[in-house]
C-alpha cells in the first residue's frame, strides 16, 4: 500500500475514535437515584450507593469506590462540630458561601478532622444566620455534607431538598 494511504486510514481512524468518545462523554447518564432518607431531606444519591441511617446522620457507602462515601448529618447550630467548621472558615477563609433557592446559605470548606471526611458543606437557613461574622441570630437545625470530593459535596448539596 502506498505510504500516503496508510497515514489518511490512521488519521481517519483517529478522528472517528475522536468523535466516538466525544459522543459516549457528551451522552452518558450519571446512574443516580432519589429518595426521601427522613421526613426532613430528600436525596440525589449514586445508584451504587447503600445508606443506612443511624441517628440523625446518613452513611452513604459504595463498596466499589470510595469516592461516592458521604455523610449527611442534621445537627443543632450549637452543636461543637458547626462551631468547630465555621471556626476554621473564619480563620482561613478558604471556601465558599452561596445562596441555595433564596432560603439556604451553603457553606463549602475543606478541613481535615476526626471523621475522615475533607470537605464539608454546611445548609444552614438564612433567616437564622449573619454572614458576615458567622454566627446564628437564632437556635436553627443545620445540615453538614461530608465527603472527600468537594464537587460531590456541592452537587449533592446543591440538589437535595430539606425542609428547615
């Protein structure tokens, strides 16, 4: 075969598995189910994910990857462990706050503690909190996103639904 020839069926055998992959990337479909854990949360959660509920904290584990490992715990906004996280948000001030439907603020930071978990999002009602100096105007429940990818944290957060 002529040498020509041999380049323009690899080049085009490189482009079709160029385009290939683009389309199996722009169509695949996160396997994600959703479920209402308690009355008080609704979750999106990865299809190959088991919960169990133990107290007022959900373990997601996936015994395939630990990457989709979360917890969701509904805690007091005295509770030492907020305190503890909104502390070192103050202190280095690496992370973020956003509006969650005009009802929420979601506080994303990352912190290494006793749990295992990096990152953490905090759902914590707006009418109950002052952002700027990080404190509760008023006793309110807070929901704690923890896992050890800050994107599956967010997007987790940022999908559930929880009745404040």
């Amino acid at each position: 075969m002529n040498k020509r020839k041999i380049e323009y069926l690899i080049i085009a055998t490189v482009i079709i598995l160029l385009i290939y992959g683009g389309y199996c990337l722009m169509s695949h479909k996160y396997l994600e189910q959703k479920a209402d854990i308690t009355d008080s949360i609704s979750v999106n959660y990865p299809a190959g994910s088991q919960y169990t509920v133990v107290g007022d904290t959900i373990e997601f584990k996936n015994p395939q990857d630990s990457f989709y490992n979360m917890n969701i715990s509904k805690l007091n906004s005295t509770d030492n462990r907020i305190t503890t996280l909104l502390n070192n948000y103050a202190a280095v001030n690496e992370g973020t706050i956003d509006y969650k439907n005009e009802t929420c603020y979601l506080i994303t930071l990352k912190f290494e503690e006793n749990q295992g978990f990096k990152y953490h999002s905090l759902i914590i009602p707006y009418n109950s909190f002052n952002k700027d100096n990080l404190t509760f105007t008023k006793d309110t429940s807070v929901y704690l996103f923890e896992a050890n990818n800050r994107e599956f944290v967010v997007d987790t957060a940022f999908n559930s639904k929880v009745k404040t």
